[in-house]
C-alpha cells in the first residue's frame, strides 16, 4: 500500500514539475520574442541617430532625378556665402570601367568632389579614413572647370579605395585609365596619387571599388559637363552642407539656413539633420508599436498555457483547497497562494525568456555572418525597456489568474468533501 501511496506522489510530482516547466517554457518564449525585436529595432535606430548627430554636414540637398541638380559649381557658391555655412561640397557618383596596367577592364564607382569642401563635410570617423591633406591636385576645383567652360589643365589625379588598390597590386605613381564604356580610348588617363579606407555597409554591401577625382574631371569624362548642343550642365547628385561650429548644434540656426537653400532651389529636395531626426524618432515609434503588437500574440499564447495551468492545478487540488476551507482557512488565503503560484510561473518565465532574447541575439552576432551579423551586433538592451516588460506581464499575471481563484472560490465544499 505505502509503495502504491510513494508511486502515486512521484507521478503527480513529475506531473506538476512538467507542468512548471512547460509553463515557464511558453512564457520565456513569449518574452523572447520583443526582447530581441526590442533591442536590434532599437540598436539599428539608435546607429542611424548616431550616424546622422555625428555626420560632418547639417543639410543635404538632393533631386529625384539621377544626376538631377545642374550648375553645381555655381550654386556651391552661393550656398558658400550664405551665413552660418561653412562648406557645401556637391558630390557626384557614376560608375566607370577602371584599366589598369596589364590591359584588363574593372569596374568602379567613380566619386566626383570638390576636394577642400569634401572633407570639410566629412564626419571625424570618415575623415579619419581620407589623406589629412586632399587636394588631388586642384582642392577647389576650379582649374579645370574654369567658370563653365572646362577648358582648363586638367590635374588628371585620383583616390583608389584601399581594397582596389591592393586587389590589383597598385601603388602611389601609377598612371590609370578611366572610361565611361569599355572602350579605354574613349576615356582619360589618371595618376594614382594614394588610397582611403571604407566606412563600415549597415543594411547592405558597400562598394569595395571606388575612385575619388575633382568632381569638373568627372563630369567631363562621362558627358555631364556639356550637353550635346553645349548647354552647360555641371551636374550632381547631391549637395551636403557643413555648418559653422557655433551653429552645427542649433536647430534654429540649421533651419534658418535650410529655408535660405531652399530659396536658391526651389525644385529641389532640402532636408535637415533635425528633420531626418525627427522622422527617425518617428518611424522607430511606428515600428516599435509593431513590434509590440507582433509580440502580443505570443504573449497570449503564454498567458493562456499559464490559465490552463493553474486550472488545471486547482482541479488536482480540488480536495485539498476544499478540506482548507472547511477547517476555516479564509478564501483569500486561497487565492493568495493560486496569484503567489502564478506570478512565481511568470516571473520564472520572464527571467527565461530575457535571458534566452539576449543569447539569441548575442549567438546572431557572433556566429551568423552578413547583414544579420550587422544588425545583431548594434543591438541595445535597455534595462529600462525590460523592466516596463517585466512590470507589464506581472500585471497580466495578476489578471490571468482571476479565472483559476474564481474557479477555486467556487468549489463545492460538500461535493468536494464526498
């Protein structure tokens, strides 16, 4: 009989041991999920912010049309006598078929700049990665273009990406051609005067193959100087613009010189740090209500594996919870110890849960390679964010648990007791 009694007790404690750790299970896997949409969502909007607080340049003036804004030259300058502005560097990039010696074809993005104003509008990280002294023979590009007509002596000097300049085993002094097509004699030859790093692609592969010339030199090599007929076009891609120091850090101030571009180019698109930050805020509020309504399914699976749990558990206990209430135990002790056991479940399952979403993440960045490795590694675990967390399932705990007190409370004591 003792032996029946001992088997009978082992099974309904393996029985309720499987029973805490299936519900403890559903609950960390409900956790686990915002724990780590949370914190890579977070992690790759707070590296935009950061990119864009530490660029070297406060506005940026763009075109919906490829090669869009004309008369680059010109309008640098009046953007340069604007007060507050302290550089307005036009840049323009098109990709172009690199000869190096040995006959063979590569092809490059070629990035056309005014060479001072490049790196005066560059971020401390980029600048870092460029020569301390750019000038690639003409730092104002003003030579070669000579008012428009670009019949100036051209300095015919570049910048190779470091990885270019290694893959094809080049040095400092060695002459190049670059060529809009295929075809080397319909371009020009350039000397090789050094070599800058790459900043580090977030959501994609960077180019590896990049050449770096006065923007007028570029533009004539590749037909955007003149049109056809002669019309100058001196066109670019995009205008950034650096702000004095005393006025880098006031949105005021950047507005008062974002409206006074937008004068100059009424057609194009002018957009400020402040309002990229403004829209970055914005789109991460979206997407984090996303986030948490993605979440929110998981979280009630949970939640009702934990209902079922304690229902079931009221039904094992069903004599014992009638026998304490009849020798006078109060309902509310009853019910004290169902919340106690659902909010010890609960808790358990948000300690597993926190913990397996940072593994998780940590395991990405680690040993996954790629754009999933980026993201995971900007990842940011607010302690903050995990507490609101932690606080927000207790309280559904708390209401969780009404259904198997309320079920307890109504027991029949005379049918419980037969």
């Amino acid at each position: 009989m003792n032996a029946g009694r001992w088997s009978s007790r082992w099974r309904s404690l393996r029985h309720r041991t499987a029973q805490t750790i299936l519900a403890i299970a559903a609950i960390g896997a409900a956790v686990a999920l915002p724990v780590v949409l949370l914190s890579v969502g977070g992690g790759v909007f707070s590296h935009e912010l950061s990119s864009i607080e530490e660029s070297g340049f406060s506005i940026s003036i763009d075109s919906a049309a490829s090669h869009g804004i004309s008369n680059a030259h010109a309008l640098t300058k009046e953007i340069d006598a604007i007060s507050g502005v302290q550089a307005a560097s036009p840049m323009l990039s098109v990709p172009v078929d690199l000869f190096p010696p040995g006959g063979s074809v590569v092809p490059v993005l070629a990035e056309g700049v005014i060479p001072a104003a490049f790196l005066e509008t560059q971020s401390a990280a980029e600048r870092s990665l460029l020569p301390s002294s750019l000038s690639l023979g003409d730092p104002d590009d003003t030579i070669h273009y000579d008012n428009g007509t670009y019949a100036g002596p051209s300095s015919a000097q570049l910048l190779l990406s470091t990885p270019l300049l290694q893959t094809l085993d080049l040095t400092s002094g060695t002459v190049v051609g670059l060529s809009p097509s295929t075809n080397a004699s319909a371009g020009s030859a350039f000397t090789i005067v050094g070599s800058f790093g790459l900043p580090p692609g977030l959501l994609g592969p960077s180019p590896l193959f990049v050449a770096l010339l006065p923007l007028s030199q570029l533009q004539s090599l590749v037909g955007l100087a003149h049109s056809p007929t002669g019309t100058l076009l001196d066109s670019a891609d995009s205008i950034q613009i650096a702000m004095v120091p005393s006025l880098a850090a006031s949105p005021s101030g950047v507005q008062r010189v974002a409206s006074e571009v937008q004068g100059l180019v009424p057609y194009y698109s002018v957009t400020s740090l402040t309002q990229q930050t403004t829209e970055i805020e914005g789109a991460e509020a979206i997407i984090t209500g996303f986030y948490v309504g993605l979440s929110s399914i998981g979280l009630i699976v949970g939640l009702l594996f934990l209902v079922i749990i304690l229902l079931r558990r009221v039904e094992q206990e069903r004599q014992s919870i009638g026998i304490r209430r009849a020798i006078g135990v109060p309902g509310w002790m009853v019910a004290r110890d169902i919340v106690a056991e659902a909010l010890g479940l609960t808790l358990g399952g948000v300690c597993v849960g926190v913990a397996g979403g940072i593994l998780t993440v940590e395991l990405l960045a680690r040993y996954t390679s790629g754009t999933i490795s980026d993201i995971a590694s900007l990842a940011v675990f607010d302690p903050a964010e995990l507490v609101l967390l932690a606080i927000a399932l207790v309280g559904l705990a708390l209401l969780a648990s009404f259904l198997p007190v309320r079920r307890a409370l109504r027991l029949s004591l005379p049918e419980v007791l037969r």
